[in-house]
C-alpha cells in the first residue's frame, strides 16, 4: 500500500480516507498510527482526550488493513478514525462525562451511534473532552483540564463538545461524535472552524448518549468538511424502537445530494438574530453578508426573514433544559452537590427552582414557536443565520466566557428540533474561525448539507487549518 507523506495524513478527509483504503493505496495502520504520533505531540496542548485508546485503534487497524487486503470491506468508514464525545457510551471504556460524579463507571455494550459507526468500518481513538455532563463550560476544577482551541490554545474551543472539535481542527482525527442540547455540536464547530450538524430531532438515535434534557437532545457528526459530515451522517440516521424520542421516517443519500444544483433555491436571511436581538462584533456581521453574496452568485435567491426573537427562544429553552437536567440530576446533587465543578452544579441547581407551571407554559410557547418557524419554512427552502455571535475569548477570562457563551443563535433549532449546521464563515484579524448557520427543514438534512457544501466549494474554508499546528 502506498502511505502518502506522513505529514499529509492528518489532514485527510474521512473521503479520501476511505476511498484510499478501499483501493488499497493507504494502509490504516499507517493512517492510524500517523495520528497517534501527532495526538501524543500536540495533546498535552489541547486536552482533547480524556481518554485515549491508542491500543485497541491500532489492533483494529490491523485487522481493518487485512480485511481491505482482502476485498472485504465492513462499509464506507472502514479504517477511518473517530473520537466519540465522553458522553457517549463505548464498550469497555469510562464514560465520566468529564465529571467526578462518573469517574470510573465503565460503558458495558457501544451506544447504537458507536455501533453504527463501528459496523461502518471506523476505528475509535478513545474519549473525549467535554464540559461536565454537557452543560457546565470550560472548567478548571475537574479531574481533567478543559480542550483548548487548536487556532490559539489561550482561547476556548466552543462546547460542549470541546474535545470533539478541538480534536478535528488540529488534525488529530477526522471525525467525532457530539450531542447538541443547546448549541453543543454548533458551537464548537463555530469555535474551530470546522463543520458541525444538529440533524432533525429523533433521526439519530440517543440510545446509550448520558441525558441532560430528554425533549432537547441530539447526536450529531462533526467534521472538518461537508462531503465527510454527510458520508457520517448516512451511517449514523435511522430509527431505533428503543430510544423513544426517534423518528420512524426515510432518510439517507445525503452525499449523493451534495452536488445537486443551487441554482434557484431561497435563502431566508435572518438578520435581526444578529442585527437587532444580540447585535454581533462587526467581524461576524461582514461574514455573514459576505456568505449572503456568495449565495446570490451561486444562483440562489436570498430574502429577508423575521422569526420569534432569540431571547424568547432562549428562555424557553432555559426552562426546559434545566427543568429536565434536574429531573436527571436531583438525587445527585442533593446527596453529593461539592463531587461537581462550580459551573455545571450553578446552571444544574437552577432547574430546582422551576414550576411545573413554568415548564407546562415552557411547553405550549414551545409548540407555537415551532408553527411560527414552519410558517416562515413554507416560503423558503432554507434560513442562513448566525452561529456565534463573536470569535472565541479567552479561556481564563471567567467574565469574558459568562458574557460571550450566550451570544448565539443555536438554541433556536434545538427547541424546535429543525436540523441546523455551523461551519467556518472566515477568519478574524486575530486568526480565529468565524461562523455561519444553515438551518432546514425536518428530515431535509440533504438541502441543508447542499448549500453549506455550495459555500464551502465557492469560498475554500475547507483548506483552512490552524496555522499554529
């Protein structure tokens, strides 16, 4: 097999990966052992991993290398790395949530994500970084330091799924798997550049995924290009009977939908998100309207659109998280509240003081909420929006992390369960990634992949890596 330059491995795509290995050019030890040289180089930089699984990655390199030499190969992932957010379930591993409160509870079966992925071919690297069971931020009073951002590491890389992110802009895997509660794929997507899906609520399965709020939960694939992030998203979409909240309806073909023409499709431009309701660092403002450009000349239609302000929808999504993360929570925190870090046990004790008043009136705003944003759909074939409304700050700047963390236009689509998509609008003066979000509708996760992939071709924010790395 023909290995390519050791310093090119990192930056490949799971594509190219998987097609190089499928014709037998690349050989997945290669690949696998390239990326574990450059996780045990740039790691103690990053805290990426909360556990690494170098071992077992290479002994399934192996035995990928000889099913590939072969003719058998176990589908369109085979031989590619992953990480998997330590949240997530993998057999035989920890899954702490980056918590004291699950240190040492080890995962007894794969969560059905993991199992997908694996029946795909892909090999685990290990566990990843993440804030504290999904919800806290990046702590410095947890058993392990928080993920720094690989295009500056004095800067914070997004969460929850830090780790997941990190990891993919600096080049040490490919891929990962997040969850998305509240912004928690998007954000570090938007953090590092990289691209980031929330699918449609209940197209992929949470079975074995640590819970923080049960009607606002999502996995999603997180990537550093569209073409991987659909190719992810074909092997983990589909329905499982035991996760109550999936969705029994077609899906798939996302790739083959990627090249599609643009020609005539209509934009909802939603500017007040960042204009009017959280007005954005003018960086993020002139990146925004230069993706509106980009799309008019590649031939689609963009308009203006208005939908519920984003104070509302993040207060509906504040009592509905936090009334379910103490549902979750409650005995935990009664009996042992000083085992959790500062920030998650602040926003985790909040939900207490909820009513189920609250939460019902939560519930029925939410349902009118959803229709006011399917109204808006009907007129359009998808919205562009904000992701973030300023580049990452520092990571030791408390005050400067409590203000900018809710400066976004995620939780929208986590209370109405659209799929949406963060991805790279450009860089700032200072060098970090800027964002744009796609937004769709339910089970149109083809549409949204098309014009994030629309942009990403006419603009080259694929090519884009950390410099400092």
């Amino acid at each position: 097999m023909r290995d390519g330059a050791l310093s090119e491995l990192p930056w490949l795509t799971a594509a190219d990966a998987a097609r190089a290995i499928a014709a037998r050019e690349l050989s997945p030890v290669a690949l696998v052992t390239a990326l574990i040289e450059r996780i045990a180089r740039l790691d103690p930089k990053l805290n990426v991993f909360l556990r690494f699984d170098g071992a077992a990655a290479l002994q399934a390199a192996r035995q990928a290398e000889s099913e590939a030499m072969a003719g058998r190969l176990r589908g369109p992932l085979h031989g590619v790395p992953v990480g998997i957010k330590d949240i997530i379930d993998v057999a035989g591993l920890p899954t702490t949530c980056h918590s004291k409160i699950l240190d040492g509870s080890v995962a007894a079966a794969d969560a059905v994500c993991v199992q997908k992925l694996r029946g795909a071919g892909a090999i685990v690297l290990g566990k990843l970084a993440t804030h504290e069971f999904a919800i806290g931020g990046p702590s410095f009073d947890l058993p392990w330091p928080p993920a720094r951002n690989p295009w500056n590491t004095d800067h914070h890389p997004g969460g929850s799924s830090s780790g997941s992110g990190s990891g993919i802009a600096a080049g040490l895997f490919p891929m990962a798997l997040g969850s998305d509660t509240g912004g928690s794929v998007r954000n570090p997507a938007s953090c590092c550049g990289i691209v980031g899906l929330k699918p449609t609520y209940g197209l992929v399965s949470r079975r074995g995924v640590f819970p923080l709020s049960f009607t606002l939960d999502h996995v999603g694939p997180m990537t550093r290009t569209v073409t991987d992030n659909a190719l992810m998203l074909e092997t983990l979409a589909g329905h499982d009977p035991h996760d109550p909240g999936s969705a029994a309806v077609p899906y798939g073909h996302y790739a083959a939908a990627l090249d599609r023409p643009v020609h005539g499709l209509r934009v909802g431009f939603v500017q007040h998100f960042h204009m009017v309701d959280l007005p954005a660092e003018p960086e993020v403002t002139a990146a925004l309207e230069h993706v509106a450009r980009t799309l008019q000349l590649e031939g689609m239609e963009v308009r203006e659109v208005k939908l519920p302000s984003l104070d509302e929808f993040r207060a509906i999504n504040r009592v509905i998280l936090q009334s379910e993360a103490w549902a979750i929570h409650e005995k935990w925190l009664q009996q042992r509240p000083g085992d959790y870090g500062q920030l998650a046990r602040r926003q985790l004790m909040t939900g207490a003081f909820f009513t189920a008043g609250d939460y019902a009136h939560a519930a029925r705003r939410r349902l009118e909420m959803i229709a006011e944003v399917e109204a808006v759909l009907r007129e359009v074939d998808i919205l562009l929006c904000a992701s973030s409304m300023d580049p990452a700050c520092r990571i030791d700047r408390p005050a400067d992390l409590e203000r900018t963390y809710p400066r976004q236009a995620r939780t929208p689509f986590n209370v109405t369960g659209h799929p949406a998509l963060a991805m790279m609008a450009g860089l700032s003066a200072d060098g970090l990634p800027l964002s744009v979000q796609f937004a769709g509708h339910y089970f149109d996760e083809a549409t949204v992949l098309q014009v994030a992939r629309a942009w990403e071709r006419a603009s080259g924010v694929d090519g884009k890596h950390p410099p400092i790395l």
